[in-house]
C-alpha cells in the first residue's frame, strides 16, 4: 500500500475520531455509494453524503464514541487510480460499554482532489448497530 493510500485511510480515520461529519463526507467522491444488508445507496451529490455523515456522527456521538482505530486486512492496488482497501475496525466508546470490532470494505479512487472512498461496503457493522439498539451491546 502506497504511503498516500495510508495517509488517506489515516485521514479518514482522523475525520471519524473528531466527529467530523463534513470532513467524513468530504472523503467520498461524488457520485459514491454505500452497500449494506444487500441494499445500494447511490449518492449522486454532496448533499446526501453529508446528511448520511451527520446522521453517523450524531449516532456515534450519542453512544459515547471515544475513538477508531483500524488494521489493513486485505488490500488490492488496481492500476494507478484505483484501489480496494477491507478494514478492521474497533471503535472504544467513553462509556465503558465493549470496543465494537467489525470490517468494511472500500472501493477507491483517485480524483482531482486525491484519494476518495467511492463504495463502502459495510457488510459488518450493523449487527452491532442492531444490538446496541436492543440494549444488547
């Protein structure tokens, strides 16, 4: 993985651990996309990805987010532009509740302004989303 591809990653992990739902969205290229649970959202816009953005952040803000961090799983450099990127997360929460552990898949690409996130492939973290809402997690 190239030192650029990794900053990019760090910038986007950095961006999470603010809260900062503007500089989250900033990071995806427009259009971009998220898969999750079988279903596609396209975002063909800025303004959708940053009010999914903010949506995340507040979810993450009221349930204690304190930090990310992130292992490089799999990895695949596909030419010069794109590359596909499966993180493993664990996310610590302020409230002392378990660390969430999950993976997400990015499928990148190189813009005029860097390095973007243009489909995230959330295939891991909803079951936590799911527990947490029940009071499980």
């Amino acid at each position: 993985m190239s030192t650029e591809i990794r900053q990019f990653l760090e910038r986007y992990r950095d961006a999470f651990n603010s809260l900062n739902d503007e500089a989250v969205a900033r990071l995806y290229a427009v259009p971009s996309g998220i898969t999750q649970d079988g279903n596609y959202t396209h975002w063909t816009e800025f303004e959708p990805i940053a009010s999914n953005m903010v949506a995340l952040c507040n979810l993450y803000r009221e349930r204690g987010y304190e930090a990310a961090e992130f292992v490089v799983g799999t990895f695949l450099q596909q030419g010069e532009n794109d590359a596909i990127a499966d993180l493993h997360w664990k996310i610590n929460w302020s409230t002392g509740a378990e660390p969430w552990q999950f993976n997400t898949t990015y499928n990148l690409v190189r813009t005029s302004q860097g390095w973007r996130v243009l489909l995230c492939t959330a295939y891991s973290e909803t079951s936590l989303h799911r527990q947490a809402s029940n009071g499980a997690a």
